[in-house]
C-alpha cells in the first residue's frame, strides 16, 4: 500500500494562517481532488474543522486524541496506528493503493519519514504563517514529475510529485 502526501506550499514551507489556506487557487483544489478522489484520506482535526465538512468520495479520516466528533461521515482515529489501520481498510475494500496523508503541520511531522510520495503545489511567495511543511532533502526526494507554471490570482505555481529515493 502506498502511502503519499499532498500538500501546497510557499517558498517559506507556509501552508496555513489561523487555520485557513493563506491563497485561493482553483486548479489547486481540482488537483487536490483529483489525487484523493475514491481514497482514504488522513488529516488532523484542525484541518477537518478549517474544512467545515467530509469530503465526498473519499473516506475521511480525522485523527483526534480529545474530540467526539459525531459526524457521520468521518471516521475517528485517536492514534496513528488506529488511522493507518482503517486507511487500510477502507483502501482495500475501494481497490485502492495509495492512502493520501492531507495535513495539516502535526499530521505531516507524524507521517513524514513513512511516505514515498508527496504531490507538492509549490507557491512562488514568501509569506508569515503559523502553519508549516517539514524541510524537504533533495538529496532524499526526486521530482518525478512537474506541471508548467501557472498563474491565478497574481500568483504564479507549479505542481510537483516527488518519490523518495530508495
Ligand atoms: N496548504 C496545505 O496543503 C494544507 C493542507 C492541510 C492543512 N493546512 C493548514 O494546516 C493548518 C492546520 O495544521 P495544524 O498542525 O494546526 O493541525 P492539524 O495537523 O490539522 O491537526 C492537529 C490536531 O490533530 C490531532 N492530533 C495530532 N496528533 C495526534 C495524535 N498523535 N493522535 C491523535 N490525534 C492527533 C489533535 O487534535 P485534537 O486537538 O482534537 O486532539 C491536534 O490538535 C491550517 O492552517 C490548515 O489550513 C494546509
């Protein structure tokens, strides 16, 4: 099972302000949709409330160690293993191979040394936030594909998959 995170990011490694993405990029959110679409997803629970709501047509799985959330479409994970456990799951009984880690900063520190895969938007900005990625080590992960550049609301990026190195 392949396990991969996607996440859009400035230069700085900021991905969120106050609980919000700090840019609004249509193509972003299609690309987003498009790589977790019929799999389950991972997010914390600061992401699940910046959300408002499950996403459809993925299995929404929200890690929480204090939170009843009641939602019924989400499932609640208390522990890392407990999530990775129905990811599996879930993604065995969609014919599914890869679980999507969705962020936001915890739930990316936790997973970062397990995946092998990360679909990064890259953000030309440098902005303040108090949401960040990990450093990535390009001596570690490769860019094995990448978009053009693209422009939208002033704000030029790129869609970049990187697979770590063996
Ligand atoms: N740019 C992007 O691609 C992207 C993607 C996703 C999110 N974001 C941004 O990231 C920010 C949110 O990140 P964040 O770090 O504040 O929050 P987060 O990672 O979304 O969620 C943190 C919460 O997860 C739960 N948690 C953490 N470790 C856990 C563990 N070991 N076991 C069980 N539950 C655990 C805790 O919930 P409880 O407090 O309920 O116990 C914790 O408060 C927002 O600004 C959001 O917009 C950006």
């Amino acid at each position: 099972m392949k396990l991969s995170m996607i996440v859009a990011m400035s230069a700085n490694n900021v991905i969120g302000v106050a609980n919000q993405l700090p840019w609004h990029l249509p193509k972003d959110l299609k690309h987003f949709k498009k790589h977790t679409i019929n799999k389950p997803i991972i997010m914390g629970r600061n992401t699940f409330d910046s959300i408002g709501r499950a996403l459809p047509e993925r299995d929404n799985i929200v890690l929480s160690r204090t939170q009843q959330l009641s939602h019924d479409q989400i499932f609640l994970a208390n522990n890392k293993s407990d999530a990775l456990r129905m990811a599996e799951d879930f993604a065995k009984s969609r014919g599914s191979e890869e679980i999507m880690i969705v962020g936001g900063e915890q739930i990316y520190r936790m997973f970062f040394d397990d995946v092998s895969r990360i679909y990064v938007t890259l953000v030309d900005l440098i902005i303040d936030g108090d949401a960040f990625f990990p450093v990535i080590d390009y001596k570690i992960w490769t860019s094995v594909d990448h978009s053009e550049r693209m422009t939208a609301n002033e704000l030029e990026y790129k869609f970049v998959t990187l697979e770590k190195l063996s």
